[in-house]
C-alpha cells in the first residue's frame, strides 16, 4: 500500500539577497535561518519570529509591503527512501507562488500558479540517504511584471498586477482586504512511496437514474512505475453497501468502474429534505486483489441539479433545481476567511458555515478573487446543506490568453474540478466574477483594441473543461452575464446580476425599483463590532475618519458613502458611539429592503447572494460577520430574512401589501394582525388579515384601507404581527430624520441564568424604533443572541447573553441603541 509521510517538521525559512536586500527588511534578516511552518507563509513565520508587526493592527499593514516583494528560500531535509517501494514522489498539494524546488542540489522543477498541486519523481536522489530540499520563491510581483512586460497592459479595477500570475488575486488587495503578498508552501507538502502503480486522479461522475437507482460512474486515472506496466490490476469501487470492480488491463492507464446503489437517499439543500451522504471507496491492487497499492476514500451524494435558463414574460430566468424542485437560493458571498489562509483550519470552516446555515443560508458562492477553498469547506457544505456555486478564479479585470497563462489555467481548472467535483454541495460551476461585465460596460473593449481579455476562457475552455470532466453539473459563464452577447452582461431581466448603484450612487430604497431574475451580488457596507475596532486599534479615542479607521476602510470613498447613505434617513451623528450604531443599522435595512422585495417576487427572482458573509481581516466591509469573528446586527437582520417564512409589507402599484414569502414545504396560513399605529404609541386602526402560502411560493394580500390611510405619515407607521409565528412587519412611510418619534423610555433588567450568562430584558414605555444590544460593548467575549427589535408601548424583548464576566443593568443600559435616542433623529 501506499504509504503517505507528511513533511511537516524542521523547515527553515531564510530572506534571498540575490536581488538585494529590501530596505525595509529587519537589520540582520539576510542570511538568518528562521523556524518555518508548513503549510504556512512568509508572514506568518515572520510575525511568529518576531521579526513582522501583526499587519491587521493599526496602520503596520504598510511596513509589510517589502515582505511581498522579496525573494524566499524554505529548506529542510527530506529522509531516505525504503527501497521495498519502487517509487518515491515528493508531492505539494500547493506553493504561493513561483518557485524553484531543488533536492541535493538538483533542479526538479520550477512553479507558477498558486491553485495546482505538483509531483516530483525522487527515487533516485533519496536512495543513499537523507538529503536536503530547498523551494526558492520568486516575489509574485516580479513574476507578475514579467509578464505584464511580456504581453502588453490589460485593464484592471485595481492597480496591482494580480491578473498576470495565478495567485489569489485579493492578496494583492481589494476593497475589503489588505495588500499582503504572500509567498510559502501553503498547502501539505509530504513524501508518498508506492510500487507498481497508484490512483492519480479519481473522478465520480453521480447521477440519479428515472426509477431511484444513484448511480456512480467512477473514472480513474492511474500512474505505473516501470515494472508495473505490464501488469494486469484489479479496481474495486464501494458506495455505501453496493460495490463493483473491474480487471485493467497491463499498459492500460484509464479505467471506469460503475456502481449503482437501488433506491438511494437523496442530498438535499437545507430546509429541502435530508443531507444524505454515502461512503465511496475505490481500492486498487493487484489483479488477485491479493496486494493492495492505494486507495481513494470520500463522501458523495445522489442529487440532480439543474440550471433553468428558459424564456418567459420577463425576460430569462436563473433557477437552480434541485431534485426536480426550484429553489429560491438564499446565499451569501465567500472570500477567502483570512488574508494567510494557511490560517484556516477544519475547524474554523465549520464554524463559520455553520454560522451562515443558523442564519437561514442555503448558498455559498465561492468568489473568483479568491482561492479553491480547503476540502474541509466543501465537506462541512455537504453535512450543512450548503449549495456551492463556485467561480473559476477570475476576477474584475481583463485576463490575457496567451501563455504562459493559458497552459497553467488550463490545467488548473482540470485539477480543481476534478478534485471537488465528489462533493454533492457543489451545485455550479462560474467562469468569472464581473469581466464579461467589464469588456462591455467598463470601457476595456476600447482600452484592449483588440488584445486578449479572457473570453476565450469564460465560453471556450472552461465550459469544455466542464463538459468533459464533470458533465453532471451545469457551468455559467460569469456572473453577471445575461446568458449571451445579446443582452448587457448585467440586464437584470437575463440571468445573473450584481446591483452595484445601489450603496455607490444611490439610496437603498431603490433596491424596489427593479426586480432581477438572480441577484448574485449586492450588499451596504458597516464598521466592524466596536470591540474589533478597540483590538485593532490603538488610537483613542476611536473617531469614525481617523487615520487608523480610514486605513481600515478599502473602499474608494467608503467613509463618503456611508455619510451619505445616512444622510436621507438621520440627522448627522454627534458622536462616534451614534455614527457606529447608525452605520450597523443602515446595513442591516439596506439588505432588508432589497432582500424583502425581492424575495415577495419570487419566482420570478430566483435567488439572492449578499455581498458578502465574511472579512479576512478587521475591517470597514459589507460582511455580515466582521475580521474577529463577531456578528454584525446584518447578521441577525439575514437571520429574520432567509427563514422559511418571511413577513414583508411591500407597494405593489401604489398599493401595500402584505406578503408571505413561505420557502417551507408546509402550507403557511395564518391571521395577520395589521395596525396602524401613532408615534405616541396610541392605536389609530386594526385590521385582521388572512394570508395563505403554499409551500415554496409567495401570498400576496392587499391591506385594507382603514389601516393604510395615514393621517400624517411623519407621526404614524403600519405593524404587522403573526402572532402564531412570532413574525412581525414594521412599515414607515418616511424618513426617521422627519418621524415625531418621542425620546426612547425603556426599563432595564438583568438576569443572571445560572448557566455562564444572563438575560437582558427590556420593557418598553413607548414606542422604540430599532433597539439594539451591542454585546461586545459589555465584554470583548461577550454574545448574544438576537439583533434590532420595534416595540410598541409595554411590549418587552428579552436578549441572552454569554460570556459577559461581570452582568449589571448600568452596563446593558449603556450598550443599548436606538434610533429615538442619542441624537439619532437630531434630538
């Protein structure tokens, strides 16, 4: 059998003065072996050392940018073969970026993409003992810049070279994330010994036959040393309790081996049915099966998966279906969870995704700016029922053709699809992120004249790549595209869209004025948690435009367009403290609005995929749960969105309604209690409302006029309560800045509970618009558990809160915010 050593222990990492020493480089660093960890990267080992500031604290991110443009040497020393193996590879399952790897001081191969693994034959160097392994990198910059020199300027959203190299592209940074140009084995590196012949590639190709048989076409690639080429072997596959096995025959190096598994249990989304997995094991040995040489174990799922890109009234849709039933997709978008994604462990996956599932998330859209993402994450996809949409990793910029690109994507997208393509999770494949988007409408057509910009990629190579390696799924040129050049790449009434006006030029309200067949991307950007903005910071006291906020803030203009996102709503901040809280708010409402309406629409919009769930570091950004882990008030804001069932009061052709939007299997029929309520809190009319969903759709009831004529709408406002479901609606009509809100009054209580937390109630003596306990402003650890609640006159809501060393009423009176209170409404 196989047999798998990982090369983990005794590396050194040391700073290559070929080039010359940086300036910025620590006095003394040339010629100093460092302890290095693989997987890992230059920074990380550098900070381990003591010999980096933490570049996500303060402004230290740029004394770290000489660190990207140096070149690196990771040594160790790789252990005598056993010579009762006929073969002995070293294998890296990934190096950042350009690299030389030398073993006794000969040159094995040179690298220049990130996203591929690479094998390296060894026998012969380790047969007489131990010997030493070097990997020299090369910057990704001067790569880069090669070959930008070699091929001619493309255009690019941001001024670092990053669509040259196949690299991580937001390592070079973005508008949410840092300049850290990273650089190290990043992924296992480990010597495999092996006789005869080995599994190179297995691909299971899962498919669902008519009458419920799960069928598994399993097609295997195979390595063979010398002597085992003429050898017949003998393949064996196993899904669950089914097997088949085929002979090979001798100098054969492809075989396939189908497995079919009778009334096998379906994989579904979330909140669809059952997460159902089956062990798949193939084995190969010899031909009597009496000497095993190598397995290949995962877990897969029977599925269907279908993409409905049909015609209709509106224009063309963008469905999934899943099993034969459409899903309106419930999505965030996924950026690589730490700058050093060496940093991620299995752990750290799970945790996040499972944050995404408890928020009501179905979809996860692996953004193509970004990396393929650990098997760990697709893994806990498949236990979460978290669809992937994954991108091919392309993004905002125009991607030259030619080699020595092509070759290397080319080869990287084979290696990556056919390394996920097991996991049932997995639902699209994306050929881009916004550049069919750009050559149209970002005025790259005029700037190429005519040079290569990648479309030969996103409607040539990746779909064949596709087709002939994982036929079972569908692939989607880009996002957005309209499904061909006879529409804008980004017509909302053709496929996929990004709503991208809306936070950069317009207000939130107009998220109603359009209704898009998928919304692949959108979101409202906010500050961080305010203990995040405490660790990360040391300037006191914090101010929302200082030096360290507004280089934690990416965005071109963010802190502007935050300022002017409150600006039709509230009165200008006084304070930091306010701003903080109104900014949080303004998120959470933009998403709700844009989400609310378009959810009210189905099916004739077929998903929505925020921008974005998660930072990479501490940082001003659109994510729902910021750099230090810690939940944003967006986050429980999508937890009240994406349930199964969402309670909306929306304007349909100048008339309100009341809309059900039920995602759940169940029909939902329930009595709605409207009222129209003024600013005292007093009740001016009633109204009861049947509604009734059927599963999976949307009710739609018009609100009768006693409660819909507003008097004076700056003083009254419409709540609408399934009580049976605990679902509430609020609806106003105009701006806070202009409501003649009464100053907040509420009672405070605290509670401990006897299990490591406490409740924190509040009872209301008036009406209180947008109440919102900041856990993290009573304790770094602490957490709660619910965001935003409206109450009206002597209703009360209840928070939990854990890790909170020392409770007290002062202290949760203190982290409590509202818009009718501290001057949110110019008070």
């Amino acid at each position: 059998m196989k047999v798998r050593t990982p090369l983990s222990q005794g590396w050194t990492l040391r700073l290559n003065t070929d080039r010359g020493t940086p300036e910025d480089a620590p006095p003394g660093l040339a010629g100093t072996a460092v302890p290095a960890q693989v997987p890992g990267c230059v920074h990380t080992d550098l900070m381990a050392a003591g010999l980096l500031a933490d570049p996500y604290l303060d402004r230290n991110e740029t004394e770290a940018g000489w660190v990207g443009r140096a070149d690196w040497t990771y040594a160790a020393q790789l252990p005598q073969r056993d010579g009762t193996f006929e073969r002995a590879d070293l294998v890296f399952d990934g190096l950042d970026t350009v690299a030389a790897i030398h073993v006794a001081g000969r040159l094995l191969g040179r690298t220049r993409n990130m996203h591929r693994s690479y094998r390296f034959d060894v026998t012969d160097l380790l047969a007489d003992g131990p010997a030493p392994l070097d990997v020299a990198f090369t910057s990704a910059y001067t790569e880069a810049e090669a070959v930008r020199a070699a091929l001619g300027e493309r255009p690019n959203s941001y001024p670092e070279p990053f669509n040259y190299v196949r690299k991580m592209a937001c390592s070079f940074g973005w508008d949410w994330g840092p300049t850290l140009v990273t650089a190290g084995v990043w992924r296992e590196a480990r010597l495999e010994q092996w006789s005869t012949a080995r599994l190179a590639t297995v691909r299971p190709q899962v498919t669902v036959a008519g009458d419920g048989t799960g069928v598994v076409e399993i097609l295997v690639d195979l390595d063979r040393t010398a002597t085992g080429r003429d050898r017949s072997l003998r393949l064996v596959a196993a899904v669950g309790d089914a097997s088949s096995d085929v002979t090979v025959a001798p100098g054969a190096d492809t075989a396939t081996v189908t497995v079919r598994v009778p009334d096998a249990a379906l994989w579904w989304p979330r909140g669809y049915g059952d997460q159902s997995l089956y062990g798949c094991t193939v084995m190969l040995s010899d031909e009597d099966g009496g000497r095993a040489l190598d397995t290949w174990e995962r877990r897969i799922g029977f599925r269907t998966i279908e993409l409905d890109t049909s015609a209709d009234a509106y224009g063309s849709a963008f469905t999934l279906v899943v099993n034969g039933v459409p899903v309106f997709a419930r999505g965030v978008n996924w950026i690589p969870d730490d700058t050093f994604p060496t940093r991620v462990t299995a752990d750290r996956y799970r945790a996040r995704l499972t944050q995404a599932a408890e928020a009501g998330v179905d979809l996860v859209r692996v953004w193509g700016g970004g990396i393929y993402e650990d098997r760990a994450f697709y893994e806990a996809c498949d236990e979460l029922g978290l669809m992937a949409w994954q991108d091919f990793l392309f993004a905002c910029a125009a991607y030259p053709e030619e080699q020595p690109l092509r070759s290397e994507i080319e080869a990287e997208a084979r290696e990556n699809v056919a390394r996920l393509m097991s996991h049932p999770s997995l639902v699209l494949w994306n050929g881009n992120n916004e550049n069919l988007w750009g050559f149209a409408d970002w005025e790259w057509e005029q700037a190429l004249a005519g040079d290569s910009w990648g479309e030969g990629y996103y409607l040539g190579l990746l779909p064949r790549v596709v087709a002939q390696t994982d036929p079972t799924r569908p692939y989607w040129a880009g996002s957005p595209w309209s499904g061909s050049w006879d529409h804008p790449p980004n017509d909302p009434d053709h496929g996929t869209a990004h709503s991208w006006e809306v936070w950069n030029r317009r207000d939130h309200g107009d998220y109603l004025a359009t209704v898009p067949r998928f919304v692949a991307e959108f979101g409202w950007q906010a500050p961080p948690a305010y203990a995040t903005l405490e660790r990360a910071l040391s300037e006191r006291p914090l101010a929302a435009d200082s030096p360290g906020m507004l280089h934690h803030q990416k965005a071109e203009d963010g802190n502007g367009k935050l300022n002017r996102g409150l600006a039709p709503h509230f009165a200008a901040p006084g304070d930091f403290d306010t701003w903080h809280y109104l900014t949080q708010l303004n998120q959470a409402r933009a998403v709700a609005a844009g989400v609310e309406h378009w959810r009210s629409h189905w099916p004739r919009c077929a998903g929505t995929v925020l921008w974005q769930l998660n930072d990479c570091w501490p940082v001003t950004s659109w994510a729902a749960i910021d750099g230090d882990a810690r939940l944003k008030p967006l986050y429980f804001e999508m937890r009240r969105l994406y349930a199964d069932r969402l309670l909306t009061i929306q304007d349909r052709d100048g008339d309100l309604v009341l809309a059900g939007c039920n995602q759940a299997a169940a029909t939902w029929d329930t009595t709605v209690t409207v009222r129209r309520v003024g600013a005292d809190g007093t009740v001016l009319a009633r109204a009861e409302v049947a509604l009734k969903a059927a599963g999976r759709s949307v009710a739609l009831e018009r609100l009768p006029d006693s409660v819909t004529e507003f008097g004076d709408a700056r003083r009254e406002f419409l709540v609408a309560d399934a009580d049976a479901d605990s679902l509430r609606a609020v609806h106003f009509a105009g701006a806070d800045r202009e409501f003649a809100y009464p100053v907040a009054s509420y009672d405070v209580r605290v509670t401990e509970d006897g299990e490591g937390g406490a409740t924190v109630a509040v009872t209301a003596a008036g009406v209180v618009r947008d109440l919102l306990l900041q856990a993290d402003r009573l304790d770094a650890d602490a957490r709660t558990d619910h965001g935003r609640v409206t109450l009206l006159p002597d209703e009360s809501a209840t928070w939990r809160v854990t890790g909170w060393s020392r409770p007290g009423a002062e202290a949760a009176r203190a982290a409590l915010f509202c818009v009718n209170g501290r001057g949110a409404i110019g008070e």
